[in-house]
C-alpha cells in the first residue's frame, strides 16, 4: 500500500515539473506572427475594444460572440478597410449599436484592428490540409 | 477586477480542504486528489486567463492570446476535475465500495485526464500563428483520449446489480445520463481535435454544442445525481421518483446540441465561401435554425 502512494506521490511531482517546464517556454517563447509588439495607440484601441465589449459579437481568430462578423481581417480585406471600419462604429446597424467614438478613438479602434490583422489570417483559407490530419496554416 | 474576490474565495476554499483533510486521512482515494487538484489549478488558471494585464503578454498579442486560451482550456479542466471527482464519490457510495477509489486503473485515468488538463489546451490554438511544435505537441496529447473513449466502451459491459440500481435509481439515472454527455462530449472533443476538422469546427457552433451543448450534460447530470443520492438518504416520502424531468431536461437538450453541430457547420461552409460576405446574410440563411433552438 505505501509503494503504491509513494509511486502516485513521484508520478503527481514529475507530472507538476515537466507542466511548469512546458508553462514557462510557452510564456517566454517566440510565436510564429512577425508581428512587432503592440503600438501604445493599439493597446488604447485594445482597450476600447475591451471596454465596449465588442468580443460579446465579434470574434477574432474565431473567439468570441457569433452575431457581428470576425473582424481579424478586415483592415486588410480589399472590400472593407479602415474608413469602412471607421464609417461603421458611429453608424450602428440594425443589430450593432450606435457608438459616439471620437475622431481619435476610432482611430485607436483601427489601429488595433490593424495589428490584429498584421498577425496572420483567419479564416486561413490557403491552409494546407494534410492525409494525416495535420493542417499547415499560413502564416503573415 | 471581478477576479479577485473570486480568487479569494477558491484560496480560502482551497484553504479549508486541505486543512481538514492533510495528515486526517490516509491514502487518499482518487476523488481526494482529484478535488485537490482541481482547486490548486483551478487558482493558478484563473489568474492565467487575466495575464493579459501585465504588459509582459498584452504587448505580444498571439502570445497574449495563445496563454487566455490556454488557460480557458486549462481551468476547465480543473472544473472537470473537481466535477468527475464527485462522480467518482457518488459511484463508490453508491457501490458501497471505496476499494475501486484507490486502484491502479483509477490512477492511471487520473493521471490522463491530469496530462490532457495540462498538456491538451493546445488544439483550441491550432489556428493561432503560434509555432507548429505547440501545435504537434497539442495534436498528440488530443488523440490520447482515445484511450478514455475505449475505456467507455468497455466499461458498458459491466454494470451495477438490479439491487443497488433500483435503491438509487435516481442518481444512478443521472449518472448514467452523464456517461451518455460524457461519450457524446469525448466523440466530439477527438474530431476536433483533430486539426483538419478542427480547421472547420473551430469558431463556430460545433465549438458551443461541446463547450456548452455537452458540458451543461455532464455537470447537471453529476450534481443532480450527487443531490439525488443524498436525497435518497432520507426517509422515504423525500425521495425523488418522477422520472419526467429527467426526460424533458435530457431530451431539449439533445435537441439543442444536435441543432448547435448543424448551425455550426453550416457556418464553417458559408464563411469559407464568403471571405467578403455580410453576418447578416447568415443569419438570414439560417433562421429555421434560431427558430428550432
């Protein structure tokens, strides 16, 4: 009885070591975007982005609410763009609420929008699907 | 800052449970470890999911992203703990039996679902930008669960005698219903973990019908088979015995969950077709479907 609860005991150890190894190279390691890091305006729009709660519609990279579009790529769709975005978030539609943003805020809206785009594509439609299950996404 | 006081409260819950248990209780059957477990990670996972406050992460935002949903997948997990752990209680109570509690077989299941806890958030970031070893490293813990998912199967065969199930019909009803969520939930998470399936799965409503669809099974049924259990304890005219809500929660559920999957991919199909299309154009397509949830 006392081998098997020592042994559950160093199995319980060894399992809590290698997730606190993995833990921190996935906090310190690189990411696969060459994105640089977030500009002081983006992190304001992030900010806003937070505080209107526009992720209770809108996903990013597929996270997030399922009643407005994802917005990852949309700075950079040639159909939809910056003044598009701009022209949306005081406008409102029938199911997006009215927002009396400032000049300088959409702005900050947009950067953020722009960063997120500038860190890779979703949907990934020119991904790579493989026989065994894996998938190549591509990357920006 | 919400997540504080919440925070406080899993400490002093933590707290407690140690307190009293530590140094009481000799080898400790799994369901102990398991509510262990699930509450010392389920603070470290709930302070990780607000990382995002310290620049270190904000500022590098795939990787800002890859540790929230690393984490989401990682304090759910810690909830499956502490919710399988009651399962497993009310299992041994009702067999009257602690003995399979403390197995080798019991183990090594826990440490399974401990692997996928912590290694297995992986597959929710397969379409992240991160970098593909994450990714490698996700797909083969995922498909781990294979193991649990014959296990099931096996399982099935042997069952309890007609005695012990007629004396808690009620909770074993719920806890058999929870094996039915468990199963249903286990198919879908090995599909979408899966990366070429989870490529179209992933944000759309398949997601919901296992996140949601199948969990809201798995824990109503537990903690209505653990009430049921202690219920059945009492004197005779307290005991549940009208099988009807049983039905109706099971049944609108299923009906819920299978319209989730079909809502879902019929969102999957209509976002790859329409890079430039209007939600609202969907929404439209889909109305039968709101209709019918």
């Amino acid at each position: 009885m006392h081998k098997r609860i020592r042994q559950n005991k160093l199995t319980l150890m060894i399992f809590i070591t290698v997730c606190a190894v993995y833990t921190v190279i996935v906090y310190s390691g690189k990411t696969a975007s060459s994105a640089p890091y977030l500009s002081s305006q983006a992190m304001e729009g992030e900010k806003l982005w937070q505080d209107n709660n526009c992720a209770s519609c809108h996903q990013i990279y597929g996270l997030g609410g399922y009643l407005g579009d994802d917005l990852t790529n949309v700075i950079s769709n040639p159909h939809k763009g910056e003044n598009y975005v701009k022209a949306f978030l005081n406008a409102g539609s029938k199911s997006m609420p009215k927002f009396n943003f400032t000049e300088e805020e959409k702005e900050q809206i947009v950067q953020f929008l722009s960063h997120v785009d500038w860190t890779g594509y979703y949907p990934n439609v020119d991904a790579e699907l493989g026989k065994d299950g894996w998938v190549s996404i591509k990357y920006k | 800052m919400f997540i504080l006081p919440i925070l406080l409260g899993w400490f002093i819950f933590g707290y407690n449970y140690f307190k009293s248990l530590v140094g009481k209780v000799k080898d400790w059957p799994v369901y102990y470890w398991m509510w262990g477990i699930g509450i010392v990670f389920m603070i470290f996972h709930l302070s990780e999911a607000n990382f995002w406050v310290f620049d270190y992460f904000r500022k590098d935002y795939v990787k800002d992203l890859t540790v929230q949903w690393k984490s989401y997948g990682s304090f759910v997990g810690s909830w499956n703990m502490l919710v399988y752990g009651t399962a497993f209680y009310v299992l041994s109570k009702i067999k009257d039996n602690t003995n399979i509690a403390r197995g080798r077989v019991t183990f090594f299941f826990f440490f399974l679902g401990l692997t996928n806890l912590m290694f297995g958030w992986a597959h929710h970031a397969y379409i992240l930008p991160t970098l593909p070893w994450i990714r490698y490293v996700a797909y083969a813990v995922s498909m781990t669960e294979w193991i649990i998912f014959i296990r099931i199967i096996y399982g099935w065969r042997k069952s309890l005698t007609p005695r012990e199930k007629k004396e808690n019909s009620m909770a074993y009803m719920f806890i058999r219903a929870s094996d039915f969520w468990v199963f249903a939930n286990l198919v879908m998470a090995l599909l979408m973990s899966i990366p070429t399936l989870n490529f179209f799965t992933h944000g759309t409503h398949v997601t919901v019908a296992h996140s949601m669809g199948t969990t809201i099974g798995i824990n109503t049924c537990i903690l209505l088979a653990s009430v049921s259990f202690i219920l059945s304890k009492l004197e005779v005219k307290h005991r549940p015995t009208r099988k009807l809500p049983f039905y109706m929660f099971n049944g609108s559920l299923f009906v819920f969950w299978i319209t989730l999957i079909a809502m879902g991919l019929k969102k999957a199909v209509w976002e790859l077709n329409n890079p430039d299309g209007h939600i609202g154009e969907l929404h439209s397509e889909s109305a039968p479907y709101y209709i019918r949830l």
